[in-house]
C-alpha cells in the first residue's frame, strides 16, 4: 500500500480518535495536517488522475472532509463550514461511478441548505436545490431544510421556531438556534417598515420573546436604533428614499438633433 | 473506475484558498492555474482573494497569483489588467507557450510597448519610464524569435517597437541578408508612418547595408534618397565609376533609378556633387574640361541644332584622349561625364523622346472624327479636341494634326490661344535640345514690339515649361528674363507657370523672388499662376514661404489669386506627412473656402499615398461636412491621392460617395477613382465608374468620363470587354450633337488620355521602387484644377511615363537584344486601329445618304457585316486613294500581326527609311510567333511593355546581354557576356541623327508639312496660325 496513504490513514485514526474524545483542538490541528497531506494525491479533484489507489484516496478524502465540515459544526464555525463543504462537494458531484455514495450525503447536504437559510442566502439556497436529483427531495434530512425555507417564506415563522424539535441529526440543532434569530431579524425588518411603534406586549409577541427582558436585550444588541418609551418601542422610519432622478433632457435633445443632422449630410 | 471523472465547479478550490494553512493555499493556486480555463466565471468572483494573495509581500507564491489573476482577466476580455498581472508574474508568464492566452497577451504587450516607445519619442520630457518588466518581456520574445529563426518577425517586431538595436540584431544574424534587408525596406514605406522613424529605420538599414561585403547599392541609393543625403550617393557612384566595368554598369543603373524617381533637386546635388569631386582626382585638364565641355553643350544645345548629346560626348572622349593622361582617368572621366548625363535626366529623356517617337501609334483617325463632329463656334470642344491631340502625342513630337488643321486651328483666339499654343508644349514635352527653337515663332521676341499675341507668348512660355518639366536648368534663365521684361499679365502667367515647372522643386530664391514680385502685382490673372508657380518651384520643401503665401492669400481680394496661392501652399508640403500637421490645421480651420480648399489639396499631397489613416478620416470628414461644394469635391478627389499606393482600396472607400445626392460629391468620387488607380484598369474602379458616366448632372458625367480613361489607359479590349464599350461610349457622346457641352468635352478628353502619348505611355504615380514619383503626382493635382483654369488640363502630360523597356550598353547605347513575354500577346497589344465603320462614319456625317444611313443604323444595330460592305463604297468615293490603299491593306492583311497594322495605318509616317528598319526588328520579332494565338511573344530592345505585363517577363538565360538588374522595365543596363564580340546596335539612334540634320533643314522653312514630320521630331516652323 502507497506509504503516503497509510500515513493519511493513520493520521486520521488519531483524528478520529480525538473525534470520540470530543478533544475539539486536536481535531483542528491533525486535520490541517491531514488536508495539507492530502493535497499530495493526484487522484483527488480537480485533476482526477486515475492512479491504482484512487478509489482509496478518494474515499479517505471524502471521509476525512466530511468530518471536517461536522467538526466545523461543532466548532460553531460558518466560515470552516462553507470552506469544507466546497471542498467536499467535489466528492459528491464529481465521483459518481468510481467510488459508492456515502451514507453521510444527504445529512450533509442537508446541513449546508440549513446552513443558506440560516445566512438568508436564498437564491443559493435554491441553487442547491435544483442541483439534487428528485429522489434526494424524499430524503428526510433535505425534506427537512425544504420544508423550513417552505414555511420561512410563507411568514409561518412559528413553525420554523418549532420545528427545531424534531431535528434529523444532532448537528442540527446548531443551524436551528442560529434560525431562530435570523427569523427574528425578519420580522424586526418587516415590522420597521410597516409600524411606526409597537407596544412592548405586542412586540414581545410578534418577535416571540418569552420575557420582556429577552426583547430588550435583542433590541440592545441588534437595533440600538430603535427606541424603547412608554411602554412601546419606537422604529426609527426608514428615510425617504431620494426622489427619482431627472431626466436629463436639453443634453438628449441636442444629441438626437446631432445625430439627424449628421444623418443628413452623410446620406 | 471506468468513468473519467471531471471537475464541474472550481468552488472546492476556491474554498481551499480561504484555508489558513500555506501549502492549502498553494495547492489552490496551482490548481486554479491549470483550470482557469474553463472556470474563470467562478473564480471572477473570488479575484479579490487571490489579489491579496499576490499583493501579501511573505506570501512566496506571488508570481503565481499573478497569473493566475492575469488569466482570469485575460478570459474577462480585460487585457490591460490581464497585462499588468502577467508583467507580474514575472518569469512563470511563458512567452514560448503556444495558448491563445500566451498570444493575445504578448500582442498586447508589444502594442504596449511599441506605443509606449511613439508617444516617448514624440514627448521628451516624459523620459524612458517604461516599465523594464514590460520591455523584459518584448525583448525575451524578440530574442526567441531571433533564435528561432522567425527573422521576418523579429523585424517587423523591432520596427515596430522602435528598437533599431534588436533590428539590427535580427538582420545580421540573418542567413539571408539581402533578402532581410530588402525586406525591411519594403515594411519601413508601407507600415511606417511616421515619417521621422522612418528615416531613422532607413539610415540605421543603410548603416548595415555598408557594412556587408557585397552591399546592395541599388537599394542604398534608394534609401539615401529618401533620406535625402546627396553626398553619400555621389560618394558610391564615384567608387563605383573607378572601379570595374561592371561596377561603372551598376553605376548607370542606380543612376537611371534615381532618375526615375524624379528627384530633380535632389539629382542636381549628386551631380554637383560629382562635378566638385572631379578636379581633385583627376588630371585637372581633362576633369575641368569634360564637365565644362559637357554642360556647355547642355546650355547652349537648345539654341544651336548642331547639338546632340551623343555626338558631344563622342568627341569630348577623342579630345580627352588627344592628352597624354592615364587611360585609367580617361576611363573614369568618360564614364562621369556619361553619368552625368544621366543624372541630368538628359539621357532618359532622349532615350524615352526616341521610343516614343518610333513606336507611336497614335491614331489620327478619331481626332479627324472628333473634329468633324465638334460644331466650329463651340470653344470649349474646340480647345478640348487640341488639348486632347496633344495629350494623345505627348512626346512623341508628331504634331501633322495640327499642321494638318492650321485654318481649324486658328478659330483658337485668346485664352484658347494660349492652350492651344501650350499643347505644343505637351507634344515635344522632353524635347529638350529643340524645344526652344521649336516654340521660337511664338515666343516674346526681345526688341521687336508687338510681334505676336500675348496669349500665344504666354502659351509658348508655358510650353517651354512643360517641354523642360522638372529638368529646366537649361531654360530657367531664358524663363526668368521673359518674365522681367513683360509686364502683360496674359505672359506673366504663362511665364510663371513655366518657371514653375522648370525649376520643379529646385527652391531657387532668386526665382521665387521674380514670381514674388509679380504676385505682388495683385492682377488675377498673373497671381494665380504665380501662386502656383511658388509652389511649383517649392515642392515639397516645407519652406516658411507657405506662411508668407498663406498671409498674401488673406490679403487679397481675388479669388483667383486666393486659389493659385492656396494650391501653392498645398505644393509645399508634399511628401512632408505630419510636419505638415500645423499648416493643414491652420487652412482647414481657415473662413475662407478657397483656403480650406487649398487645406484639402495639403492633406492630399502631404500624405500622398500613404493611405495614413488619419488623413484619410480628416478628408472624409469635410467631405461629408464642410459648407463649401468645393471644399466637399475636393476632400473626396484628395483620397485618391491619399490612396494611390493601394489602388485596390480606392474604390471600397468612395463607393458610398459616388452615391451621394451631391454631384460634387459624386465628381469627387470619380476622380478619386481615377487618380488612384490610373493605369490599373482596375475591374472594380471600372464598376464603380461606369453608372457616373451617364449620371444625370453633365459635370460628373465630364468626371466620370476623364477618370475612366485614366483608369482604362493602355488596357485593350481583350483585356477587359468593357475597354471597348467605353470607347463606343465616348464616340456615341462626341457625335451626339444633343449631348452637353460638359460632358462632350469630357468625352473628348477620355479620347485623348485613352490614347496619350502614341498609346504608349501610362499614368503611373509610383516608381518602380514604391517610391513616389514627384513630379507625376504633382501634375496630376494640378490638373485636377482644370475645373476652374482649363489651361491647366496640360500638367496631366507631367504623369504620363512610358510603358517601356530599354536595355542599354555600357556604351549607354542600344543593343540587339531579346526578351520573352510568357503571355498571349493579344492581351496586351495596341488597340486595333479605329475600325472602317469610324472612318466612315466620320466621313458620312457630310454625305447625303447619311440620314437614311443613320436611320438603318438605329433600326437595326447589328447587322455590321453588311454595313461594311457598304461603307467600303462610300468610303470609296469619298476618301483618299492613300487612306483607301491602307484600308485594303490592313483589311487583306487580316491576321496581321498589330505592330505591322497599325504601322501602316499610322504612318504614312512610315515612309523615313530608318523608320522602316526599326519597324522591321518588331516586325521580325513578332513573326516569330506562331499563328494560333500564341502563349509567349518574343519582344526585342526596346519594347514596349505594359504594367500589368511586366510579370510575365523573363529573360532569355542563355543571351549574349545579362541585366543588371533583373526587374523588367524601365531603363536596365545590359552586361555584355561577350566584349570582344563586334556589337551590333538597334537602329533607333536613327531619330537622334535625324535630329540633327533637320535641325540644320529646319532653317530652310520651305519644306512640306507632312514629309517634315515623316522625317522626324521636326524644329519649328511652317504652321504659324494667325498671329494676331
């Protein structure tokens, strides 16, 4: 066997290792490592060298990146996230037919549409989407991110805020709570533009705070602008958006002039 | 496994370029490098990260960034940015790498670079900031294709980007330097602009040129003269004559080249320079004294008859040797003088006046028709129908039309008088020994008060001028006292005119100062021509006269004088490109429309077959803008002198504007058209003509008449069908007697150009050596000013060069000798001679049968057979029992070879027995071809070849004569394989001799008109029309 994969796939014992461990900074540091040593093999996108090792090498990346991006969940971090599920969507998208689908494709997917609901980023949302093929909608993890985007956009925000119970998979739940607040920075949105105020009470409700404590905090951190009096809370209105522009119509005038008397003298 | 599995998205890599670790990042780069690609839309958007990437000074991998932005941006169509990364790259960015990439960036590159370098040479002051990686990278490129033997590349690279070092290099490594440097001369006219960088390329090839061991000298003449260095020249020639005789060959070669380039101001240095040099290294007795004899004998021929160039040098030689002098510089001094002569022009001339004169095949036939048709009161077809003789006979001195026609001439009166009398001019144009004594009737006679008409004075002036056109030494001082002592201002401007075309170029103050003083006179008539005249003499020196012109012209109230000086001014610059940018400027800019006028004819003769791009959208522009109709005309007839070095281009450019609404306009067009490609018979410009030749305005139709005959000289009916159906055209139009009065004397002019100079001659603007030729570009712009001064018409005889190969001896003399044209000889053949049904047609018009005649015709075109039949009856009763005996014989000659048919009808001229043998060396050589139209033709010294046949033209390999110079036309020195042998001479020297004999007849007035002219090139005298 090829020295360098053994040294891989030792690498990744010890990953996996501190993985059960849940020793969260070794991970970090063996899969920097593993990645770097993974840059050696050809076989791996984007060149897809077909060398005699291939199917391993690519089936020990696609392992090693797919625990890279659960790591990155359980880190709590967005940006590694993105970067290892580009990294590892290759892998899914590409390889069809040299080595078998993983049993981790679909949660993964799953997590990564969660991921563009939860940034708001819709349109890659539906990117993604158009790219599975139909029988993956069936799946439960993708049916499960489907259905949330169905209800964000219906404005059935209660039902996102409670389908947090019944998440598919345990790294979830992460996306779910980061949901809730982008849900909540929706609403705040609507409301400004449509309320000049709202009674605290209301407010309370409509953001679905428990406790009035809870919204004066969340207004504190993402709204300073916002103003708490009597009992209700003031938007500061959004300013008239600048009257549109004029046309500019002597400068148009002569142009078209021009052009008619050149058309005259050419013809 | 069996899949091959692709990449569909570059986002894992992009995404590894986030990851902290280096080598991820690396890994990325390279990566993203080999798939730029296909996915460069993706990586668009991640361009800022791998910016920073390059832009981190610890990041090691910067270079590689760099491409790979370069990459991206070069497959974003941005290539400015593309290439500010790729000159970051530094040494990754491969310039051996064959992609699409790869060359477009290198292109860019040296855009860049070559731009760079015009605007640093242009602006001093922004000094050499070029950035050294972008200068790297050309010079990396330009030394592989140095390496891989890409030469022509390199050159053209070099050239391109200013680096006469790195041409340098390429030429010399060259294995073929010869050819390289031919090469570079060839791309420094064609593709260089600017006229500075031009010189500067010129001089650095001249610079390698001497170097070699075997050096080129025809080219380095060439060049030399272009950069104008006269010493140099002189220099060559002298070691050349003091060397072998085939050196002395090489040097009468490059003489007659330089000749051809009709440099008159520039020749004059070179042989001054020649004469300074004698002295020193010759004996001093024999050296003063040839060049003495010899320019002697140039001065004072014009007056004596005893005068003839050959004989002069014949016994200078025999006096030469009487001294007891090394033989050595014997050798040397004859060849100098014999130089000399040819530097003056003298010898071409001759040799041209000779072949014209023997193989003219004018014919007399249509002016008898033209004549006849033309109504005897109108004055305009009147003068038409002698100008267009004397250009159908410029010179060929065979003027028995006029002589023939003295009481018909003598309707001529006034301004018409003048023309009348410059077209003599035209006839003997080079008769340069004669020429004063052929005009002596007409001339001013000192003393003698009131002895003629002052038009025909001025006219006789003028022909002095045409006859001595840019060779006038001789003439010159006679010119200038005929000025000083008239103060009539019909003289004055014949005077002006003539000592402006005498002294072409030469800018003589002392003249300037007589034609100033005269200008400032402020009589129309006398400043117009003088302001033509200052900028005759001023050709293409750029003088600060133009703005002394320029200020005159807005002083002024005559619009004649406002033009005269506006084309003057216009003289000036030729040839001068963007030193001339200011001036132009200054007239186009100007109120007056006769300056912005002049402003065109600037922009014409400064980048005169250039096709500079710049010039060429200026004149489009006020062609399409300006307010004047004659601004508009002029802007368009300016591009055919913009364009005459691709007369293909012509026709495509002013096609839109010989369908404009304007009528000026569309003139313009026309003789745009005309004037680029005159002599071409160019199938385009021939399409474009032929709907404007029956345009709805008569004055296009005059335009479109004149260019089409320019375009179509010299080509015959075989050559293009529609040469004949032109020719119908413009007799149908001449006889016509409902047709405008404009448009007939177009017609009647067409004739004359179609047929110009005996049919053997062309309009050519370009010399053999793509250098311009002065004097014909001049002429023609002048003449296109006839439209307002018909006695202009005249300066067309300036464009006219023969269409002729003369082989010459060392002796300077005219072997037997033969070539072969590999094509059918009917393609390029005289055109018949006009056909039975024109001689009588022209006959019948007074003929009483003539109505129902012409009813016949017009019911039933086509029945010619039976038509023929008849004519011959009628022809029979009416004509000549001479003209009848031709007749038959050319009818019963049939197959006749075309030399012996229009010999015999021509000439009744052929009776001369000189005459008669040189017609039996054609002959002879003619029969030699079979009678089913053969595919080769053997011609024989000297000959008469057509543009468009030179290519066909090869020379026999095993002959006794090898040229010099393998090009085939013009004048080539022929190098003798066998010296001992006894030469045996073609008899054409016979006219020569002729010359002399009749010129000592001549004095004796009393003989025959016809059987003079039979004779030869004959002296002044018998037909003196009217003198008022």
């Amino acid at each position: 066997m090829d020295p360098k994969l053994v040294e891989v796939t030792q690498l990744f014992a010890r990953f996996k290792a501190a993985y059960a461990r849940n020793d969260l900074d070794v991970c970090a540091n063996l899969l920097s490592q593993l990645k770097v040593l993974l840059t050696k093999f050809p076989s791996l996108p984007p060149s897809f060298q077909q060398t005699p090792n291939a199917v391993e090498e690519l089936t020990t990346a696609r392992d090693i990146y797919e625990h890279a991006v659960v790591l990155s969940v359980k880190m709590e971090d967005q940006d590694a996230f993105e970067r290892d599920f580009c990294q590892l969507k290759p892998y899914y998208m590409d390889t069809c037919g040299i080595i078998p689908p993983s049993p981790e494709e679909y949660p993964i997917l799953g997590l990564n549409l969660l991921r563009l609901l939860v940034q708001n980023r819709i349109a890659e949302f539906h990117t993604e989407l158009e790219l599975l093929p139909a029988k993956a909608l069936e799946n439960l993890c993708i049916k499960h991110a489907v259905e949330l985007e169905q209800s964000f956009m219906e404005g059935a925000y209660n039902r996102v805020l409670t389908a947090r119970q019944a998440v598919p998979h345990e790294t979830y739940v992460y996306f779910m709570d980061l949901l809730a607040k982008t849900v909540r920075d929706e609403i705040a949105g609507c409301s400004e533009k449509g309320y000049d105020f709202l009674s605290i009470s209301d407010a309370k409700q409509m953001f679905m705070f428990s406790s009035d404590q809870e919204l004066q905090q969340y207004i504190a951190e993402e709204h300073p602008e916002w103003d708490v009096k009597n009992g209700s809370v003031f938007f500061q209105k959004v300013k008239e958006s600048q009257p549109c522009k004029e046309i500019p119509a002597a400068p148009v005038i002569t142009q078209t002039l021009g052009y008619a008397r050149e058309l005259e003298r050419i013809v | 496994m069996a899949a091959v599995a692709t990449v569909s998205s570059a986002s894992g890599i992009l995404a590894m370029l986030q990851e902290p670790a280096e080598e991820l990042k690396l890994h990325a780069l390279a990566s993203l490098n080999s798939v730029v690609h296909l996915f460069y839309p993706e990586i668009s958007t991640s361009i800022p990260t791998i910016e920073s990437l390059y832009e981190d000074e610890e990041f090691d991998q910067r270079q590689l960034a760099a491409l790979v932005v370069s990459k991206v941006f070069y497959y974003l169509g941005e290539l400015n940015d593309s290439l500010s990364y790729a000159l970051g790259a530094g040494p990754l960015f491969d310039v051996s790498e064959d992609s699409d990439y790869a060359h477009a960036l290198l292109a860019k590159a040296l855009d860049e670079y070559a731009s760079f370098k015009t605007r640093a040479s242009k602006a001093t002051e922004e000094e050499e900031n070029v950035d050294p990686r972008l200068e790297t990278i050309v010079e990396r490129m330009l030394e592989k294709c140095i390496l891989d033997g890409k030469y022509q590349q390199a050159m053209g690279m070099a050239v391109e980007c200013r680096r006469l070092d790195k041409l340098e290099e390429a030429i010399v490594q060259c294995d073929n330097i010869h050819g390289a440097l031919s090469y570079c001369i060839n791309l420094s006219h064609q593709y260089v602009s600017h006229r500075e960088y031009r010189c500067e390329v010129l001089r650095c090839l001249v610079k390698i040129y001497q170097t070699l061991p075997h050096p080129d000298y025809l080219s380095i003449c060439q060049c030399l003269m272009f950069l104008g260095e006269p010493e140099t020249v002189a220099n060559i020639l002298d070691t050349l004559l003091s060397g072998s005789k085939d050196d002395a060959l090489l040097a009468y070669q490059i003489a007659f080249d330089l000749v051809e380039n009709e440099n008159q101001a520039f020749l004059l240095n070179v042989k001054n320079r020649l004469d300074a040099r004698t002295p020193a290294q010759s004996n001093p007795d024999s050296g003063s004294a040839l060049p003495g004899d010899q320019t002697a004998n140039l001065g004072t021929t014009s007056t004596e008859p005893a005068g003839d160039v050959q004989m002069g040098d014949d016994t200078t030689t025999a006096n030469g040797n009487a001294h007891p002098v090394d033989p050595n510089e014997t050798v040397h001094a004859d060849r100098l003088s014999k130089i000399k002569g040819i530097l003056s022009g003298e010898k071409s001339i001759q040799l041209t006046l000779q072949f014209l004169y023997t193989h003219n095949r004018s014919d007399l036939l249509i002016l008898k028709t033209i004549k006849q048709a033309v109504e005897m009161r109108n004055s305009v077809c009147h003068s038409a129908t002698i100008c267009s003789n004397a250009i159908m006979h410029a010179g060929t001195t065979v003027d028995t039309f006029l002589r023939e026609n003295l009481e018909w001439l003598s309707r001529a009166t006034n301004w018409a008088k003048f023309s009348a009398t410059a077209g003599l001019g035209v006839i003997h144009r080079g008769h340069l020994q004669q020429g004063r004594a052929l005009m002596a009737p007409y001339l001013p006679q000192s003393g003698a008060v009131g002895g003629g008409s002052p038009y025909s004075e001025g006219g006789a002036l003028y022909a002095l001028g045409l006859i001595h056109a840019n060779h006038g030494e001789g003439i010159k001082q006679f010119l200038r006292e005929s000025l000083r002592n008239t103060s009539a201002e019909v003289i004055q401007h014949g005077a002006c005119l003539g000592l402006g075309l005498a002294s072409l170029g030469t800018a003589d103050e002392e003249v300037y100062e007589d034609i100033k003083n005269v200008l400032y006179t402020d009589s129309a008539v006398a400043g117009e021509a003088a302001g033509i005249g200052m900028g005759l003499l001023m050709v293409g020196t750029a003088s600060e006269k133009a703005s002394e012109m320029l200020a005159y012209a807005h002083d002024t109230q005559h619009e004649k004088i406002i033009r005269g000086l506006a084309l003057g001014i216009a003289l000036t610059v030729y040839g001068r490109e963007e030193e001339a940018d200011t001036l132009i400027e200054q007239m186009t800019r100007d109120q007056d429309p006769i300056l912005r006028y002049g402003g065109m004819y600037a922009l014409a003769l400064a980048y005169r077959g250039t096709a500079n791009n710049k010039a060429i959208h200026q004149l489009l522009h006020f062609a399409v803008s300006d307010v004047s109709d004659d601004v508009r005309r002029t802007a368009v007839m300016a591009l055919g002198f913009v364009l005459y070095n691709e007369p293909e281009q012509t026709p495509r450019i002013v096609s839109l504007l010989s369908e404009s609404y304007n009528p000026h306009v569309r003139y313009g067009a026309a003789l745009a058209v005309g004037i680029s490609c005159a002599g071409t018979g160019l199938s385009d410009a021939i399409s474009l003509l032929e709907p404007l030749t029956s345009d709805v305005v008569d004055f296009v139709r005059q335009g479109a008449l004149i260019a089409m005959a320019m375009v179509m000289i010299q080509t015959n009916e075989s050559f293009d069908s529609r040469v004949g159906t032109f020719r119908r055209q413009l007799e149908k139009i001449i006889l016509d007697k409902h047709e405008d009065t404009m448009s007939k004397m177009g017609a009647i002019l067409a004739s004359g150009i179609l047929d110009a100079g005996g049919r053997n001659v062309t309009i050519k603007l370009l010399s053999r050596n793509k250098h311009d030729k002065l004097t014909a570009v001049i002429g023609l712009a002048v003449f296109s000013q006839f439209w307002y001064w018909y006695p202009l018409l005249y300066f067309i005889s300036l464009a006219f060069s023969p269409t002729a190969i003369i082989g010459l001896n060392s002796d300077l003399e005219l072997p037997k000798f033969e070539f072969v044209s590999h094509a059918k000889p009917s393609l390029f053949e005289y055109p018949k001679p006009t056909t039975t049904q024109t001689t009588t047609s022209a006959v019948k018009l007074p003929t009483a049968i003539l109505s129902t005649y012409a009813k016949a015709k017009s019911r039933a075109k086509k029945d010619a057979e039976s038509k023929a039949n008849l004519e011959k009856t009628t022809e029979a009763e009416s004509k000549a029992n001479q003209e009848k005996a031709t007749d038959a014989e050319s009818k019963t000659s049939g197959e006749k070879t075309p030399e012996d048919v229009s010999g015999s009808t021509s000439a009744k001229a052929a009776k001369s027995q000189e005459d008669g043998d040189a017609m039996q060396v054609d002959s002879t050589a003619e029969k030699k071809a079979p009678e089913p139209e053969p595919t080769f033709q053997i011609l024989a010294n000297p000959a008469r070849v057509l543009p468009a046949q030179e290519k066909f033209i090869k020379f026999i390999e095993d002959s006794r004569y090898v040229p010099v110079r393998p090009a085939p036309s013009g004048f080539i020195l022929l190098r003798d394989t066998q010296p001992t042998e006894p030469e045996e001479l073609v008899l054409t020297d016979a006219p020569a001799t002729v010359v002399s004999s009749t010129g000592n007849a001549a004095a004796a007035a009393g003989q025959p008109a016809a059987m003079a002219v039979d004779d030869e090139p004959q002296p002044p005298q018998p037909f003196e029309y009217n003198t008022l």
